[in-house]
C-alpha cells in the first residue's frame, strides 16, 4: 500500500485532535517498515503533516504535535531519512509565505524540531561522515540555498537563528567529538556567498558565537574576529533587519 492509499493520510488533517493524534500514531508505524519511497509519495506526505500542524490549536498541543512530527526522523530507516528531511524543507520553502502571523509560532518551533531531529541522527550515526555531509548537503540546497530565490528568507534567517542552539543541544557538554568544521560548512557559505546583505550578515553573527569557541577549545575572554575558520570580520552583535530586498 503506497503512503498515498494509507487511510491516515487524509486523518492527518482532521479538525479534531483524537483522530490526528491517532494518524501520527498510525504514520510512525508505518514509517518504521523498510520500503523506500518516491519524492512525490513524501511531498504528498509531507503536504498531509503540513495541515496537521496548521490545524492545530493551543500553545501545549501544537508544541506536543511538533516533537511527535520531529520524532518521525527516529522511526526512519536509515535510507528513509535524507529524502524524508528533504520534502519535509521542501514543503516548508514552499508553504512558508502562506503562514499567517498566528500560525507562525507553532511552525517556527516545527522547524527547530525538525534541525534538532537532523542532528540527533547524525549523531546516533557516529557522526558518519557520508551522513554528515548528505545532510548538511540538503540544508545548502534548500533552506539555506544560496541561489534559490523561491526560499523565503524568513525561513532562512530562522534557520541561521537556531542552527548552533540546536547542534549546542547535541553535544551539550560540548566535548568536541563531532566534525564542527563539516557541520558550520552551510553557515560558512551563506556567511560567504549569499546575495542577500541581511543573510551574510546574519550568518556571519552565528558563526561568531562564543558557544563555537568552546567547542574550539578557544578561550571566551579573547577578542572575537572571526574566530571559526572561514567567516572573518569584526563581531556585530546586532541582528540584521529582515529586509527580502536587502544585497
């Protein structure tokens, strides 16, 4: 049975909670099969779980319904989960300017989750380097894409915003025993290359964070000017304007 034929499916959009909550239940088991999906099984997925959380209300639920959708990632097959993470940042390119301000916050969280659930795996991998890289290959190419203009920048500002948040809750202890350098490559090269002033800029403020040091071994009281490789500049810590027009 295709994940389109799956009577959850239409479940996922249900105005009430019991028979959501039930889909999302239902999508995980059917999730940790071993069967490989199409691209447009997952968009078409993905488009299901997108009303899911638009239909949601009330603070609690939707921060509940986002861990449970984030959780998915950790019921995946080991090759489900790069095409999975990739219609999931597809569909939130494609449906971001379409959420309205009293939906924003609970999609905002949805995609801290998702970032979180992107290290998480990476990390129960080992941090395996062909893991590592096909992930971080899928942050470059779509929400924090430097030449896909369909991206809105209000995903990717979001996305630089809470990138180091949720990899410094990874590895909290910041022991070091990761490939730093692999995973900031998105931030290094939005920081360098994007064509937006605002991106750069806001890039380049997240690589200069002090959390970064210590993973570094680097010590805090020292003057930061670009202190991770790739990024240089005087530190500033003010936030960029979030101006789409900005270059």
């Amino acid at each position: 049975m295709s994940v389109q034929q799956a009577p959850f499916v239409k479940q996922l959009a249900a105005n009430d909670r019991p028979t959501r909550d039930t889909a999302v239940a239902s999508l995980r088991t059917y999730l940790s099969g071993k069967r490989k999906f199409e691209e447009l099984e997952l968009l078409k997925l993905w488009k299901g779980l997108f009303f899911c959380m638009w239909m949601s209300d009330r603070p609690r639920t939707q921060q509940r319904l986002a861990i449970d959708l984030a959780g998915l990632v950790n019921v995946l097959p080991d090759e489900n989960v790069v095409p999975f993470l990739r219609a999931f940042w597809n569909t939130m390119a494609r449906e971001w300017n379409g959420i309205d301000v009293l939906r924003m916050d609970k999609f905002l969280f949805l995609v801290r989750g998702y970032l979180n659930a992107t290290f998480q795996y990476l990390a129960r991998t080992g941090w395996e380097t062909a893991a590592v890289e096909q992930n971080t290959a899928v942050l470059l190419s779509i929400p924090l894409s430097l030449t896909d203009q369909k991206v809105p920048n209000g995903l990717r500002y979001h996305v630089i915003d809470i990138y180091v948040d949720e990899l410094d809750k990874t590895d909290s202890p910041r022991s070091g025993n990761l490939p730093l350098q692999t995973l900031l490559e998105p931030l290094r090269q939005v920081g360098n290359d994007s064509p937006t002033k605002s991106v750069r800029t806001r890039a380049k403020d997240a690589m200069a964070d002090e959390r970064l040091e210590n993973w570094l071994g680097v010590d805090g009281g020292m003057p930061r000017t670009g202190s991770v490789e790739g990024v240089g500049g005087e530190y500033n810590p003010a936030r960029a304007v979030s101006h789409d027009g900005d270059s």
